[in-house]
C-alpha cells in the first residue's frame, strides 16, 4: 500500500514507526546541527565550476525514487531544488538501510561531488547522508511529471491556514515575501536618505484616533484601564513634530475592527512620515517617488492590473475631489446636505443605512461610482472638511475644503495625505463635531484627544503628513489582487 492510500491516521503511524527504527539503528533523528557549504542553485547555475568537486547541502526530501542498490531523490533548500544519487555501496550497507527509512518531508544533509546524470540532469552523488529531522506528519501530496505539476497545493483558504505547507509545496510563494521585503527596505532607506527618523510609537493607547475606523479594544490588568489597539500612528508621529523633530517616520502595524474584504485585513502594515514646514503639494512629489522607487527596487514600473496595464515611470495626474463627484453624479457637491446625498445614492441604487451621515453617504458615493475608474495613478484633491477633521482648511478661502489628497491606482487607495491641520482651537472643533457624530451612532468617528489638542496648543509648525498602505503597495508590484497574498498569516474564521 502506498503512502496516498493510508489515512492520516496510518501515515503518522507508519513514520512513528520508523522513526523509533531510526533510533534503535543509533541513529539521532533530531541532531542539533549541521553546516551546509552550498545552495543548491549555485550547483545548478555554476555547474562547470562545481563539476567533480566536493560540496555539502542540506534541505527538505521533496521527491524519492527507492530502487535496490541506488536510489534517487530531490531536496528543496531555500533556494530551489537539486536532485541526490545514492549507491549503496559509496555510503554503506548500514546508511542505505536507514536512507530506505527516510520520507518525503524529511529533513537531510548530504555530502558528495556534483555530477550530470546520463539523462543530463545536475546532481549531487552522495558520499554520506545525515538526517537533520524527521517529519511525523505527511505534506500535500504534488504529484509531477516530465516537468508538470499536478494535484498543487493550490486551494487558498488551506495555504492561507498552513502558510508552512505553501511555503513547502508551491515554493515561488517565496518571491512575494522577498519582493516585500525589498519594497519595505526601499521605503525605508528614501526616507532615511531625506533625513527621516525612523521612531516608534505605542500599539496599546489610551485613547484612539488619527482615523475615522473602528478600534480593538482590550484592558489593562495592572493599570485597571481599558485601552485600545492603535489605528492609526498620527497623533503621536504629531507630537514629535511639536516637540522639535522635524521629520519622522514609522513603518508599523495598525488594527481596525471592520470588514474584511480583498483590499482589507484587521491587522495591516502602515507607513506614516511627518514633514515640518512642507504642505500636501510637497508631499506628493514624496508619495510619486518613494512608489517608483520601490518599484524600482522590484524591477516594477509596468504592471498588469486587471484588464490595464499601469505605467509607475509616468508623471502622476492631479483631479480635484469636488470635479470627480461631479462627473461620476451630475451634480455639484457645493449645496448638497444629507437628503440630496441620499437622494443620489437611491438614483445609482447604491443602498445606504439609514442612520448614515452626510460623510458616510459621501463616501459611499466615491466608492461605488468614482473609485473604481481611477485606474492610472491619480491623485484626488481637495477634499471636503466633512470628512477630513485632522487637515487644514484651503487657501483659496473656500471654508467647505481641505488641502487632502488620496493616491488612487488601480481603482485602489493607496495614500492618503493632509496638510496638517495645526490650529489648535479648529482642531478642538472639528474632534467635538467627530464626538456628536459618534453619539449619533458614527462608531468610526474620533474622539476627542484632550492630550493631543494641549500638546498642539503649544505651537505646531506647517506640516505635510502621509499614510501610506504597504501591503497595497506590495499587492501592486507583485500584481496579487488580494491583501492576503501578500500576508504571511493573514486573518482567517476559525
């Protein structure tokens, strides 16, 4: 009976089995160490230059062929695959015999000369064999076949859960999370380079706020305090700015309690900077090129998104927020209230609580009808202040707007930017606004920080601030369309 025909049960079974002839052999299953000199796609790649020669590899059985006196085998290290050749007669009687105990899973070390097979194949001839660790329970069953793949590990909601059988079967999985980690390196050193400080803040807060969004909430033994997941690193990044650094940065986790959707995960990875002295129109020649750079950094400047093809190395657009609505509705935003907003979303059946506010039905509105066809990276200006409390209000005198802007790209948020909002006494009516919204039942309304307007009334210079979405980043120039693609463990219903 073969290894697919037996029940978990009996498989487990089986290798217990094993492994307890393993140790009875004198054999340690579970060594604490072992020091592999190559990888395995510097054999592959530099074949002339490692023919004959000695080398040590070490990595995971991904494939075995047992015959009598010589057997083959494949093994994946971290960086790709290399077949093994074992005789009998170069490693022993006695290793053979424990080779023919080994499973797909197992973990091994191996010494040998590389060669070329009669079929052409680059392989590494075995003088010994150590195993580094015995695998107990079997990995998903990926038949192959004169190159093809058949029964891949491919359903997704079983590689989100076992991100480690992924990893282990559709090993390409790899590259994302590299390029992930290139993307993050590129952001981090353009603002380094710009003369950024990169700080940390608190993820536990007393008071939440920096965004309109639904807070985790937890409590504090020793304190006897509640306290709550931070959404959103603003107002502190802001306090900085008051206390005299003039531009700072954080790369870091924020958590929202809402919905989770292909865009959005409760937990998300953030990038907040900070500029003293600048203004939104500052911050977007930042925003343009921290992404091409990061772009860059992954060889990702045209993408496929879709049906379109997305060009990062283009001058960015610029569309004002009140002209969008306008196109998309037919209508001005200037002397709408919530009864016309309502009335708009029953005109394009877009349905809307009934509890919903002029910002919520607002947007409501730009979501269904307007960001969806933003498809080349274009910046959205000049926002209204109904839904901006934390950016200054506009110089041209209009006092319904905002110097705002959000990046759009693939008819996706990417960035959302402010000229901060620095008036102390505009701030505290803005956050008390927020505070009626949120006892008329807007529970994604601010509060009202006490601490953060004292700390601004001691003087806080012209600032531009941006929040940038990494993991939409990395969705983008790895060309994922889901959040949790680009997430090693994203959130998942038990």
């Amino acid at each position: 009976m073969s290894e697919e025909q037996r029940s978990l049960k009996d498989i487990i079974n089986f290798r217990m089995q094993k492994l307890e002839k393993l140790r009875e052999s004198g054999l340690d299953p579970y060594p604490h160490n072992f020091t592999p000199t190559n990888k395995s796609v510097e054999l592959t790649q530099n074949f002339k230059e490692f023919e004959n020669k000695d080398v040590v590899i070490a990595g995971r059985i991904m494939a075995v062929r047992k015959m009598g006196r010589a057997s083959f085998f494949h093994i994946q290290d971290t960086a790709g695959r290399i077949q093994i050749y074992i005789k009998r007669d170069k490693v022993g009687e006695e290793q053979y015999k424990q080779f023919k105990l080994l499973d797909i899973g197992d973990f091994v070390g191996v010494s040998g000369f590389v060669f070329k097979t009669k079929t052409g194949e680059i392989s590494v001839h075995a003088k010994s064999i150590t195993l580094l660790a015995k695998s107990i329970r079997p990995l998903p069953i990926v038949k192959e076949k004169e190159g093809k793949t058949f029964d891949a590990f491919k359903d997704k909601d079983q590689r989100y859960r076992n991100r480690h059988l992924d990893l282990i079967v559709n090993p390409e999985i790899k590259d994302v999370f590299q390029s992930r980690a290139k993307i993050t390196s590129a952001l981090r050193k353009y603002l380094d380079d710009e003369g950024f400080l990169e700080v940390e803040t608190p993820v536990l807060q007393p008071l939440y706020g920096g965004a309109n969004a639904r807070p985790f909430k937890t409590h504090h033994n020793t304190l006897d305090q509640t306290f709550y997941l931070r959404i959103a690193d603003e107002l502190y990044l802001k306090r900085l700015i008051i206390g005299g650094i003039d531009k700072v940065y954080e790369l870091s986790k924020d958590f929202r309690n809402e919905g989770m959707d292909r865009n959005h995960n409760p937990e998300f990875t953030m990038l907040e900077w900070y500029e003293a002295y600048s203004d939104y129109e500052d911050q977007m020649d930042r925003v343009e090129n921290i992404i091409r750079l990061a772009g860059e950094a992954v060889g990702k400047t045209k993408i496929k998104w879709a049906n379109s093809d997305i060009d990062l190395t283009k001058a960015f657009d610029k569309k004002p927020f009140l002209d969008l609505f306008k196109d998309a509705t037919g209508y001005g935003l200037s002397d709408a209230d919530e009864k016309k907003l309502r009335s708009i979303c029953r005109e394009h059946q877009i349905e809307v609580s009934k509890d919903a506010n002029f910002g919520q039905l607002l947007d409501n509105l730009m979501h269904r009808l307007v960001e969806p066809n933003l498809i080349q990276p274009v910046f959205v200006i000049d926002h209204p202040k109904a839904i901006s409390p934390l950016a200054k209000h506009h110089r041209n005198g209009d006092p319904n707007l905002v110097e705002r802007f959000e990046l759009f790209i693939g008819g996706v948020e990417f960035a959302n930017c402010f000229s901060e909002l620095n008036d102390p006494l505009d701030q505290r009516k803005r956050l008390e606004y927020q505070a009626k919204l949120r006892d008329a039942g807007d529970d994604k309304a601010q509060p009202v920080d006490e601490n953060f307007i004292e700390a601004m009334e001691c003087g806080m210079p012209p600032t531009g601030g941006v929040g940038l979405g990494v993991d939409r980043l990395v969705m983008l120039l790895t060309e994922n369309r889901s959040i949790r693609d680009v997430l090693l463990f994203p959130a998942m219903r038990t």
